[in-house]
C-alpha cells in the first residue's frame, strides 16, 4: 500500500489562516506544479463592491490536474474567505477536491469533501470514500456541528462531506481532518491512469452535466457573478476553477 504524504510535526497548523500554507506543501511532495495565467490575473477588487473587497491567490497545473487553486477573499470586517481547490484533468475521471474555510471573527464556517459528481462514473471509488468517512468518524466533536447542505450543490456532495460551523477553538481539528482527507486524495490521484477512446468520450458528458449544476447552484460561483455581473463572473470563475 502506498503511503500518503504527512506534514511533519514541525510543520503542523494550528490556525485556519496556515491551511492553504499547508496544502500547497503537501501537494508538491506528490507532484510539480506549474503557475497558471489567468485571464482576469490576481489580484482584484470589484468595482461592484467599491474596492472594499481584495481577491487574491496562487493557481497551478500539472501533469494530472487542469487547475490547483488557492484563494482568499478579504473582506472589510472580521471575514476571510479560503477557497481550495482541485480539478483533475478530465481524462483522469477522478473527484473534484475542495475546501472552503470561512472565518468570521470566533467562528469558522467549514467544508471539506471530493465531489464525485465531478467525475464521469466509469470507475468506482467506493473504497477512497469508504476511507474518507473512517477519517471523518474519528472527529466526533468536530461532526457534533455538521450542517446539512443547501439543496441544488448538494447533490454532488459526497457521503463523506464535512460540512460544520465551529467555534475557533476547533480550528486544529478542521485542519487536521483537511490534511486527512488531501492525503487520502493525493494518494488516488498518484495512482490513477488515463481514459481513452469510448470511455473518454463519456467522461467528457458527464463533465458537461456537473459543470451545468455547478454554475446553477456552487456559491463560489454566485459570488463571482454577484462581484462582477453573471458573463464575466461566470468566466472568471471557470477559468479560475476549472480551466475552461
């Protein structure tokens, strides 16, 4: 079996403000990344918002994955916003991995989790998310504040989503569940291979349907259009997220 990649103790976070430090670390013990241009470059402040608002962050590719994305969001109060983001190339027919961490002054809304309604279904990974929910069951204080998640992005939600809203004193434990759970996923995504031919083919239209879903309901991308109109939001976000 292979081993996942660990952050040494040395390395370990103790705030939500080091996960994407973290992540990025973790990531780069499996694979090199590569920064990506983006159309609308980081970062920005919206018109919309007045320039109150401060959108930054660090964009990847690599051999396996069309995007790695690590964003913030900062807002003129007590609110930070930390998007992560995984988006596998299309051929790989794998999950989608995401993170967001919202910090409001004490509290931390949370949601960790690998969309399998981000691949086409040609393989099963009944085994990697039998694996995500033995991690997530050893956090039961964390799970104690599991939200149920708004109908329309949920149906692409996994059974081992993590989705709480905590106090600040559990941000150790939402870090460590986020490491768990991007170890498990480095570790599939090490080992995957591509699609070719019919099965490709397949994989590709069942993309075309999550994209579809996402756009209707992932608030990620409601922010973008609510920041800066629905054509360039939709856009910005696409290119940010997915490549596309």
């Amino acid at each position: 079996m292979l081993h996942p990649p660990r952050l040494n103790k040395e390395s370990m976070m103790k705030s939500i403000d080091q996960l994407q430090s973290g992540a990025i670390s973790l990531i780069k013990q499996t694979m090199p990344l590569t920064p990506v241009q983006l159309k609308y470059p980081f970062p920005v402040r919206p018109g919309r918002m007045l320039g109150l608002i401060k959108i930054d962050g660090q964009v990847y590719r690599s051999k396996k994955f069309n995007r790695a994305v690590l964003m913030q969001i900062h807002f003129p109060v007590f609110m930070k916003v930390y998007s992560t983001f995984l988006a596998p190339k299309i051929e790989y027919d794998l999950p989608v991995f995401l993170c967001e961490a919202v910090k409001m002054g004490n509290k931390r809304v949370f949601i960790v989790d690998a969309h399998k309604g981000g691949a086409g279904g040609e393989k099963q990974y009944d085994d990697f998310f039998d694996r995500l929910l033995e991690i997530r069951g050893r956090y039961p204080e964390l799970m104690k504040y599991q939200k149920v998640a708004a109908k329309g992005i949920s149906s692409v939600n996994s059974k081992a989503v993590c989705q709480v809203k905590i106090p600040c004193e559990l941000d150790e434990q939402a870090i460590s569940i986020f490491t768990e759970y991007l170890s498990a996923y480095m570790e599939l995504i090490k080992t995957s291979e591509p699609l070719t031919g019919n099965a490709l083919e397949k994989i590709k239209a069942s993309f075309k349907e999550y994209l579809v879903t996402v756009v209707d309901h992932d608030p990620g991308i409601k922010g973008n259009i609510l920041f800066f109109g629905r054509q360039q939001g939709i856009e910005r976000a696409l290119d940010i997220f997915y490549g596309v």
